[in-house]
C-alpha cells in the first residue's frame, strides 16, 4: 500500500501542482489529512480570529496515476476512514447561513467516543465519517482546495464516506488526485459552515476508467447512484444535479428523457450538500434497483 503523510499537501488544486506520489491504476493508498484549519484549534484558548486563513482547506496530494488520460474516469472506492478523539466546530459573524445574527467567533472542541461525538451532556451525536474535499486538477488554471466544482473539491457531501466510490474527471495526465477535510459528523447543509473537523487517515483504492462518458462527478453506494453539481447559485446546482442524472439515466441506461425525469419526480431524492461554501453543492439520489 502506498502512503502519504499529511504534510505533503496542496491549497489549490492545479495542473502545474508537482505530484507528490505516483501510482499503477488499481493502488491502494492511505492518505494522512489535516483538519480543514489545518490543526490550528487544539484547545479552547485557540482563538480563531488569528487564523492563518491561507492554511485552510489542505488536500493531502497530489497523486498522479500512470495511464490516467484526459477524457477517462478516475474512480476512488473509499475504504476506511480513521479519525482521532476529538474534532473542532466553529462559526461566528458573517460565516454560515446565520453568520449575520451572531456577533462572536464561537469554536467547540468536541470529544469522540467510540461511535458518538459528545456535543453536549445531553447530546450525542452518531458519526458520519465523511470526507469534505476530494477532487483533481482542472484542466486549467488553479481551483483553491475550499471551492467545489467539476473536478470535485469542497463539495462537503456526507456521502463521500466509507464504502462508497466517486466518480472524477481525468482532466490532465496522470489526473492528479487529492483529498482532506475528513468531517467526523455532518449534516446535509453545513449551515454553521463547518462540520465536526478531524484530522485522520483515509485508506481508497484509486482505478482508472476508460471509455465511459459519465456527467460527474458522480458517487455510488451500495444503495444509490448519485449525481452531484455546485453552482454559486443552490437552485442552479439543483438544476444541474437533476440534468446530470437524466442524462446519466438516458445515456447509460436506455431511459427516454421523459421517462427519466418521471422516474426521477417519483424515486429520485434532490438532496442538499452544503450551502456555505464559494459554491453550494446539491445532488440526486436514485436507488440503483431501479437502474436493472
Ligand atoms: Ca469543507
């Protein structure tokens, strides 16, 4: 298995970004991450206010893949998620959804245990392990590693989580995968505008695909296949997550248009990914029983 520590990291995903590992398609790879702060919150004395915002949103990366060609698929199954004890949460004035009715920076280091964050005495949270950020070059110019869009990035999606497969696009050679921001917990929506942030280790395994246009970035589950788009506008990354998926539904699968998008009004769940970030993310869920 090949490794990466996660001071091998990138704050902008770019052609130009020097690979900093190169793998065979079909690798396995863990991948050591910084929380999206970078780890500069480790006690609640840790004020952030004094933030070195040009260390926020590191990707462990990047990594190129022998024989990744634009035009293919780079598929990455994820694994495992490890992640420690403990996570921080922060918002405060003008950050999130209700940044505009808080007056303070808040920050709460919230202790893991086993299968629960403790919010609260009272409230324990279930986990989700989930990655925030994950994604490759664009085919020009640099993406910062906080900003979601074709090539993947922050989409914040909580179902870029252990057992499931996202699907990107080979924009450059060699693709140039990278990925951090593992949240311990996360709610569709993100709305304080963090989720519950770790550090950790992500262990996926990286395949090429050729040959198979596909509207992504797309994620498969067990359970469902999804299509998912960003746009600094929600209702147009609505609009194009539900496209994606017709089209999905009618190039691979043989669906007339109308049928899809019936289909789709009657099975197909339109879910939100986060709505904080430069661009806000929604996705399509259909169960994929009905893709036979
Ligand atoms: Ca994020």
């Amino acid at each position: 298995m090949f490794h990466l520590t996660k001071d091998q990291v990138i704050y902008a995903m770019s052609p130009t970004n020097t690979p900093v590992l190169t793998i065979p398609p079909n690798s396995q790879i863990e991948f050591e991450t910084a929380d999206a702060l970078s780890g500069q919150i480790t006690s609640i004395a840790d004020r952030f206010e004094t933030l070195d915002w040009t260390r926020v949103n590191p990707a462990t990366g990047p990594v190129y893949v022998t024989g990744a060609e634009p035009g293919d698929i780079l598929s990455v199954t994820i694994e495992k998620i490890e992640i420690p004890s403990s996570g921080v949460t922060i918002t405060g004035k003008g950050m999130g959804v209700v940044g505009h009715l808080l007056d303070e920076p808040a920050s709460k280091l919230i202790p893991i245990e086993g299968d629960f964050a403790l919010f609260s005495e009272k409230i324990r949270l279930p986990l989700n392990k989930m990655i925030g950020v994950i994604g490759v070059a664009p085919a020009e110019g640099a993406i910062p590693c906080g900003i979601p869009d074709l090539h993947g990035g922050n989409m914040d999606c909580k179902e870029i989580k252990e057992g499931a497969t996202i699907l990107l696009p080979v924009n450059v050679p060699g693709a140039l995968l990278a990925l951090g921001d593992l949240h311990a917990v996360m709610a569709d929506g993100e709305i304080c505008v963090s989720g519950l942030e770790v550090s950790g280790k992500v262990t996926v395994t990286v395949d090429v695909i050729k040959n198979q246009p596909l509207p992504l970035p797309m994620i498969l589950s067990d359970t469902h296949v999804m299509t998912l788009a960003s746009h600094e506008d929600l209702d147009q990354a609505v609009d194009l997550a539900v496209v994606n998926m017709v089209e999905y539904l009618y190039n691979t699968h043989g669906f007339e248009k109308s049928e899809a998008a019936m289909l789709l009004s009657l099975a197909g769940d339109v879910r939100i990914c986060q709505v904080v970030d430069p661009k806000k993310t929604a996705r399509v869920e259909l169960r994929r029983e009905y893709l036979k």
